[in-house]
C-alpha cells in the first residue's frame, strides 16, 4: 500500500491542530518527507529485538533519513534502522515503546519514559541492568525544555521501573540473527 501525499498529511493533521499547525507546516513536510521516503510495516509485521513488538493498529515505518533512534509521525512509529542496529535488544524496545506512548498518550517525554520502563519490565524484555544502556542513548545536556538532561531522566525512568509489576507478559519471540537480533530482521512491508 502506498500513501499519496494528500492521505499523509490527513493523518498528521490529527497530530497538529490550532496555532501550533501554523507554525509546524514546515515540520509537518519534513516529517512527511522522512514517512514517504521509509518502508511501512503494518502493526505485527515487524521484528525487533527479536519480538514482534506491537503498539495497537499502529504501522512502523523504517527509514535511514530519521536523525534520532526513534519518532511518533502522525499516525507512525519511525525509526531509523541504522541506529537502532547499535544499541542492545532492550534499548531498541525501550525506543519502540517510547514512542508507542507517544501514539497513545500524545507528547511527554517523562510519561513516554516511564511507560517504556514499566511496559519492559512487565512484559520482561527490561531488567535494572538494561537501564544504563538504555541511559546512554540520552544527550548529556537537554535538547530542548521538553527532553529533561540525562541525569533526570534516567533517575525518573529507574523509579518507574522500580514501582512496575513484575513481567507477567511475553511479546512474542522470534528466532534472532547474530548477537542481539537486529532491527533488520523483517517481514511484509506494506510497500
């Protein structure tokens, strides 16, 4: 399935509304851009980390062109493969996951971070020791009022980690290939 420019912007229109649509036009066709130009993965057509993670009915879509690990686009889950490659298994689903919250809780770094840290730990793909990897991938410094620094983040994702339950839930498992069962172990994209 392939998405006309006109049927992309439908769905990021949903994600920008008011003034803030002004003054995001020219973010909204970059991000467009960066969706268009990726490979679209309907929601359980896509392997990481060696789990076929879900975030509802929500597609991925996998893209070089991305600038940071992972993004909320509209109505996607972007990530840029070639990133997410380097980092452990853990920390590729603690990306995936954050940006599963955006898709169902809107902005909030804090709320995304800690609901990546509880999700991991219920569904057992996170452990106390994952968490400095996945610290790492955090800038020092904030980026922007919205991004807390390092330090911040990672106290307050170890404290959403502490209070979660205890893993009760699997995604489902795949075979792996090599150490960590990268982000390019894939099936049926959408296009």
């Amino acid at each position: 399935m392939r998405f006309t420019v006109g049927g992309l912007f439908g769905y990021l229109a949903v994600a920008l509304t008011g003034a803030a649509a002004c003054a995001s036009l020219a973010v909204a066709q970059d991000a467009e851009e960066i969706v268009l130009r990726g490979t679209v993965y309907e929601a359980g057509d896509y392997q990481l980390g060696g789990r076929v993670p879900a975030c509802g009915r929500t597609r991925t879509v996998l893209t070089a062109d991305l600038g940071d690990y992972g993004a909320s686009i509209g109505a996607f889950i972007v990530l840029n493969p070639g990133k997410l490659d380097r980092l452990s298994a853990a920390t590729r689903l603690f990306v995936y996951s954050h940006e599963c919250a955006h898709q169902l809780y809107g902005q909030g770094e804090e709320r995304a971070d800690c609901y990546a840290a509880k999700r991991g730990k219920a569904e057992g793909w996170l452990r106390e020791a994952d968490i400095e990897q996945v610290c790492r991938i955090f800038p020092h410094k904030s980026r922007s009022p919205d991004h807390p620094d390092r330090a911040a983040r990672c106290d307050a994702i170890r404290a959403c980690f502490a209070g979660a339950k205890k893993p009760t839930f699997s995604p489902i498992q795949v075979g792996t290939t090599g150490a960590g069962g990268g982000a390019g172990a894939l099936q049926r994209p959408v296009r």
